[in-house]
C-alpha cells in the first residue's frame, strides 16, 4: 500500500485521518523489510493489525475500520499476533 504525505490536518480521499497514515507510515518504516521502487515494504498483516489497533486507541468510528479492512485485504495478524520491531504484540 502506497501512503502518500499529507499536509496537516488533511485526510485522504478514502476518509482515512491523517493520523493514522502517519502511524501506518512510522510502522512501515520501523518493519521494513525490503525497499522497492522507493516503497517500505513490510508484512501487511502485521500491518493491518497494527493500524486496527491504532484506529480503537484513538478512539475513531467504525468507518474507518470498514475502510482499512477493504483496503487490507489479508488476514489481521498471525494468530492474534503481530511483530512491531523485534516485540510480539498481542492482538
């Protein structure tokens, strides 16, 4: 998935807040585990998880969920786990 930077306080199109695109851009750049054409790839279903947790911390609605669950399609995590660095997280 391909995030572009945004100026403050915009979201984009897909009515995905600022915030989170900046903490999906913070972890792909902590789990990169290759760099193609410019993109840090990482494992989009820890990924996934890592944003859904960050759109409940926050506290946002469930559209937003609704629309990183469309725009992930995977699997959340890997057995109710995801990696962050060198950290297990429970899910």
């Amino acid at each position: 998935m391909v995030l572009k930077k945004l100026p403050a306080n915009e979201t984009k199109s897909l009515g995905i807040p600022r915030r989170i695109l900046l903490e999906i851009n913070k972890f792909k750049q902590r789990n990169l585990i290759i760099k193609y054409r410019e993109k840090n790839i990482c494992c989009e279903r820890c990924l996934k998880a890592y944003a859904l947790k960050k759109v409940g911390e926050f506290g946002l609605e469930d559209k937003v969920r609704g629309i990183l669950n469309w725009k992930f399609r995977c699997h959340i995590g890997h057995g109710g786990y995801y990696l962050d660095e060198e950290r297990l997280v429970k899910i």
